[in-house]
C-alpha cells in the first residue's frame, strides 16, 4: 500500500486530536492560532486524507457526513468561532472519525488479502474447465476469456471496461462457432427478428440448447441472462461520469464486471455442457 495512503489518515488523526485537547483546554482564549490549526487541519482532510478515503471506496454516506462536519469546521474558522464552538466541532468529527478509521482498516485488509492471494489462484476450476475447452474450439476465445478473469482481481485498475468488452468478445467467438448463422437459420421454421440481418445471440443459444435436448425449463435460465449479460456490459462500456465520482464509478464498474464473469460462467457452463 502507498506510503501516503498509510500515513495521511493517521496525520489527520492526530491533527484532530491535538485540535480538540487545545481547545477544550481553555488555553487559547486570547490566541487565535487554534483558528489556522482547524482551518489547516480541513485543508489537509480535503487536499490529502479525503481523496486516499474515495481511492479506498468508503461507504459514501458516511464519508458525506463527515464532509458535511468538516465544511462546518472549516466555515466556523472563517466566521472566528470561538475555542467552545471549535471544541464541540472537533469532538462531533472524532466520534464520526473512529467509524471510518473502522471502514478503513476493513478495505485495507480486504485489498492486502487480494494483492497476496496468487492472480492464478482466481481462476477457479469450473473456469479452468470452460477455458480448456473453448481453447480446443476456439483459442482466441480462451485467451480472451482468461484475460478478463484476470483483470477483474486487479484492483490497480483505472478503469475495467476493457475485462468487460473481452467477456463479451470471448462469449460471443464461443457462440459463433458453436451456432453458425447458416446453420441457426437452415433450422425448420426459423425466422430472423424483426430489424435483424443475422441470429440474434438469444436464437443462437436457443438452437445450441435444442440440439442438446435441454428442456426448455432450463434452456430458459441462459436466455434470460443474455439480457442481464447485455445490459450490464452496455452499463460499463457507455457509462460517462465526472472527476467528482470516478472512484466510485471504477470500484461500481469492478462490482458490475464481477457479476458478468458470474453470468458467463453459469450460461457457459450450459452451453458446454460443463457439470459443475
């Protein structure tokens, strides 16, 4: 972890301490310097400790509060506020303080265990499976497919668009060698949609089940998740956000892409006919 992620919360810390015991003192009655102290003290949270906060991805509702507290610090110091009124506003922001020093022990721990655990390690075994398998078929899939398991555990990530486009790159060379549009559309009493040049993926996967003889209850489930599938993608890859919320956008975009490679497995699985 930086050097300046483990230090700057800490420095706020003891910041906010030092704030709170001098002005409760009494001591700083007929000097004012307690007033720079707080006003330097929200500059440092702003310019420094907030920004390593939102790259942690603390829960936005809290760190709102807590913006909301420190504004009220910053704002008391223009008005000349008085050391009683910085008091109370340095002891509310220490009790709000200790939740997210919580939060933020748990994400370090969270992101120390994932940067140690082994990236081959994040592969599981039904996904080893599917890969050996669209290697023999199609090894450009494979590959593909590989890559994007792996770029979901990379939290060093600025953006994961890229795993999601090769999720659907990957799903859909499997699907175009495995229904081929002169075979989908030879089948008897076939009809292309409405708009459609070409099998759309819901047909193609229809017709891979068919020939497998799945029931059509469980042939179900795959077609309904091509939507959920579709949808999520065209989230990640058309999404625009500002630089106010890009690191809550990228760790949504990880969440989202985590649940397409979830869906893949799970319609891959079928397609293939890999028990799990």
């Amino acid at each position: 972890m930086d050097s300046i992620q483990d230090s700057s919360w800490d420095t706020f810390l003891v910041s906010l301490q030092a704030l709170s015991i001098d002005t409760d003192s009494g001591d700083t009655v007929e000097n004012t310097r307690y007033l720079d102290t707080a006003k330097n003290l929200s500059r440092h949270y702003f310019r420094i400790a907030r920004p390593q906060l939102r790259i942690l991805a603390i829960d936005s509702q809290t760190l709102n509060e807590f913006d909301k507290q420190i504004e009220h610090l910053f704002i008391s110091t223009n008005n000349q506020a008085s050391p009683k009124d910085i008091a109370n506003s340095s002891n509310e922001i220490l009790v709000l303080a200790e939740k997210i020093s919580l939060l933020r022990e748990y994400r370090l721990s969270d992101i120390s265990f994932e940067e140690a655990t082994p990236r081959a390690a994040s592969i599981s075994e039904q996904e080893e499976k599917i890969i050996s398998t669209i290697h023999d078929l199609v090894p450009s899939a494979s590959r593909s497919y590989r890559q994007a398991i792996l770029d979901t555990t990379d939290l060093t990530r600025a953006s994961y668009r890229g795993p999601a486009n090769e999720f659907r790159e990957a799903f859909r060379e499997v699907l175009d060698y495995l229904a081929q549009d002169s075979d989908v559309i030879a089948q008897s009493g076939f009809k292309l949609e409405e708009g459609q040049a070409n099998p759309t993926r819901q047909q193609k996967v229809r017709y891979i089940l068919k020939a497998r003889k799945t029931p059509k209850s469980a042939a179900k489930i795959p077609e309904d998740l091509l939507d959920i599938i579709d949808s999520k993608i065209a989230g990640i890859t058309g999404a625009t956000y500002t630089l106010a919320n890009v690191t809550a956008h990228i760790e949504t975009e990880r969440i989202e892409v985590l649940r397409v490679r979830r869906y893949i497995l799970l319609v891959l699985s079928e397609l293939l006919a890999i028990p799990e």
